[in-house]
C-alpha cells in the first residue's frame, strides 16, 4: 500500500510552497487508495510553538486535505534516534566526537536513485563530508531522524521539493547501514515569483492564512496551487479535489519551476466566488464584515447584495468596500467622481428630474427604473449615461458597481429619493 507523508514544522505559519507538497502526497495517496500521514518536525523546541501547530492543522482541513492515523511528533522521539545511532557506533559506521554522533561517510562511491519527477540521480560520496546524527546538544540532526521516522512509519513514496535533492544521497546511505528499505523519492520544482526570484511576500502572500484572511476559497487556492508544476495534459483551469484525485499522476509533473502569479489565482478565485450559490456564500461574507468588527446586516438584505456582486468581486474581501454603500449612510466616496458627475449644474438638474420621475412609481423595481431612465433621456434629448453616471455617484459614491438599476430596487425607493435630493446641493 502507498503511504506518505507531510512533515510541517510548527516554528511559523504554513507556507504556500508547503501546503503545494502537502496537497501532492495528499493526491498521491488518495488516487492510489494509500494513506497520508503527518509527522510534526519540532526538534527546534525554542522556536516550535503550539498555536502555529495549530494554525497548520486548521489550513490543512480548510484546504480539504485530511490525514491518517494520529500525527507523530519527533520531539517525543528523541531516545529513538539517539538508540539508532548508538546502533551504528557499535557497528563502526559511525563514531562519537565529544557529544555528538557522526556518521562515517563511505568514499569513492556513486549513489543513483531513480527520481519519479527528474528520473535518474546520480551522486559520488566524495561531495558528502561525514554527517552529524546526534548533535551535541541531544538533538537529532535533520536526515537521521527523518530516515528512521519514515521507515517507522513505512513510508513508501517521499514527494517533496527540490531543495531537498541534495538530502536524498545522505538519507540513502542511511537506510542502507540500518538494513532498512528505502522509499522511492519525487522532487517537485519550486514555486518562484513571476521574476524568477524565491517566493516572498513582495509576489503575494506567502502564508494560507493570508490567502484565507484576504477571502480566498479552499477550491481555488487547491486548484491553483495543483496547477503550478502539474496538467492533466489539456487546457483545463478549473478542476475539483475530487476529479483531481481521480486523474492524478505524478508523471504529469513537469521538472521546471513553477511561477506564482497572484492575478491568475486572483481570477480563478473570482470563478469559484460566482459559481457558488448565494446561500454558500452567506456565511462565509458574514464572517468577513465580523472580522472587520463591523455590523452584520440582515442575511435577506444581505442576500441580495451579494447576488449583484458575487459576479464582480475577486476575493471575499473585496465585497466589504465595494458594497458599503449599502449598510450605511457612511461609506467610501470616490471625488473624481463628485467632480465629474455631481458638481455641473446640469447634472444637479437631471438628478432632480429624474428622482422627480422616479417618486411616483408604484413599484419600485428595476424594470420600472430603467424604463423611467431610458424614457426621461428619450424626451429630454439625453443619453442614457447622462443619467447613469451622476445617479451611480449619487447613491453608491463609486462611478462603478452592479448594474445602476438593480442596485436602486435593492437600497429602497426611500434611501434612493434622499440620496438623489442631497446629491442635488452637493
């Protein structure tokens, strides 16, 4: 059976980079029926920290990636390793310098391995100097107690980044002086910015909190992130965890690192945001304005807000400034567009006339509206943007927003008439 595993370490929130592997053995695991387990790297007991821990358990479930069996943690495993390599000294494959445990690196040997992104590997233990199995402050070094934690755990498949291909020939050699099997290792490229640089925060974020903070969705950030270094082979964007599963095949990994462009993620976002129904987002729009420490409307009001703008907002936190307009008398107002549409005196005259037309209808829907709107231009010789543009400005403060008419029906004939009579002596 397949088994794998992620290995977080809980010293800072979890990486974008990381969830990518992370959601790579995931898929691995799932499309071949095998298991997916977690193993918590906190050797480094300063800097390890429970509510990062805990933040990274929570992405993980946010992002749809669960795990098998009970996570394993190297900080209560440190008898182990020091027994493993207490085992190695008696065999003369290592030796002890004061405190510490090293291994005795073999020369003139070429270590091959089969890589499933790069295929073959090939490195000469010339390059490798002795390496460090038990530092001299107790502590594991990295390679070791990584060896003897996937083989306790019978990790077959080691999916990882790049950075690591270096690893792979030290932690070889250390399989084979325990008498242990050695899994099969896959190094996927890295994500770099769109200059090629590493990622950091000048390309985006480069935490998931972040993108969860900022109103991403679990769907696309998975989707995005399985996109960077894989294709099923056509020209498809958008693709669920679940069809992932079904069609995931390592091979399709491409050996070139993979660019992280924050507005194609920010689009496929905006795609998942309109797909979903309103009831789905309703919750997750009213966590959002709670998180601004602002007040929650009514959810039927609300409702219909988010049905204008569902088709116009990127991420789940746009929605808060772009709709303010509607929640309260106090919103953000854009003064090019005062200057433009709300200063001339002609203006002030067309708001007049057309909040004049617009008091005596009886129902106050956005047909009626734009019926009143097209039929007042017809007889005063207007275009239809005459009237648009200054009553946009008038009622939202933005010269953009949802079409002018359904955002009128849903404000309320009363909030409309006194946003069109103030705007008159502005």
């Amino acid at each position: 059976m397949v088994r794998v595993r992620f290995a977080p370490s809980p010293t800072g929130y979890l990486h974008i980079g990381s969830a990518r592997t992370a959601l790579f053995n995931w898929l691995y695991a799932r499309h071949y029926g095998g298991k997916f387990l977690l193993r918590i790297e906190d050797t480094d007991k300063t800097r390890s920290e429970k509510k990062y821990l805990d933040e990274i358990l929570t992405d993980l479930r946010w992002l749809g990636l669960d795990w098998d069996e009970e996570p394993i943690y190297q900080s209560e495993r440190f008898d182990v390793y020091r027994a493993s390599a207490e085992e190695l000294v008696r065999s003369g494959k290592a030796y002890r310098e004061g405190e510490a445990y090293i291994f005795r690196i073999e020369k003139g040997r070429t270590i091959t391995f089969d890589d499933m992104i790069h295929g073959k590997v090939s490195v000469n233990t010339d390059d490798i100097k002795d390496q460090v199995l038990i530092k001299s402050d107790g502590s594991p070094a990295y390679n070791f107690c990584c060896v003897i934690d996937d083989a306790f755990l019978n990790i077959t498949h080691i999916i990882r980044g790049d950075d690591h291909i270096s690893n792979t020939p030290k932690q070889i050699l250390f399989y084979e002086a325990l008498g242990l099997q050695s899994p099969q290792f896959g190094h996927m490229p890295l994500i770099m910015g769109q200059d090629g640089a590493k990622l950091s925060k000048r390309h985006g974020g480069v935490a998931v909190e972040e993108y969860k903070r900022q109103g991403f969705l679990p769907e696309s950030l998975v989707n995005y992130l399985l996109l960077l270094g894989w294709s099923p082979g056509d020209d498809r964007q958008i693709i669920s965890l679940s069809e992932a599963v079904k069609i995931f095949d390592i091979k399709d990994m491409r050996g070139v690192q993979a660019k992280f462009d924050l507005q194609k993620l920010r689009w496929m976002n905006g795609e998942y945001i309109a797909a979903k129904k309103t009831s789905e987002l309703l919750p997750l729009i009213k966590k959002q304005i709670a998180d601004a420490a602002k007040e929650i409307p009514p959810d039927d009001k609300l409702a219909k807000v988010i049905d204008l703008y569902k088709v116009r907002i990127k991420t789940l936190s746009e929605f808060i400034p772009m709709t303010d307009h509607f929640f309260s008398d106090v919103y953000t107002v854009e003064e090019k567009g005062v200057e433009k549409y709300l200063k001339p005196a002609e203006s002030k005259m067309i708001l007049r006339q057309f909040a004049d037309r617009i008091e005596s209808l009886s129902e106050f829907s956005h047909e009626n509206l734009e019926k009143t709107c097209r039929t007042l231009a017809e007889e005063k010789g207007l275009k239809t943007a005459q009237i648009i543009h200054p009553t946009r400005v008038a009622i939202s403060g933005k010269t953009t927003g949802a079409g002018l008419f359904e955002m009128m029906e849903v404000l309320g004939k009363e909030k409309v008439l006194e946003r069109l009579r103030m705007a008159q002596g502005a």
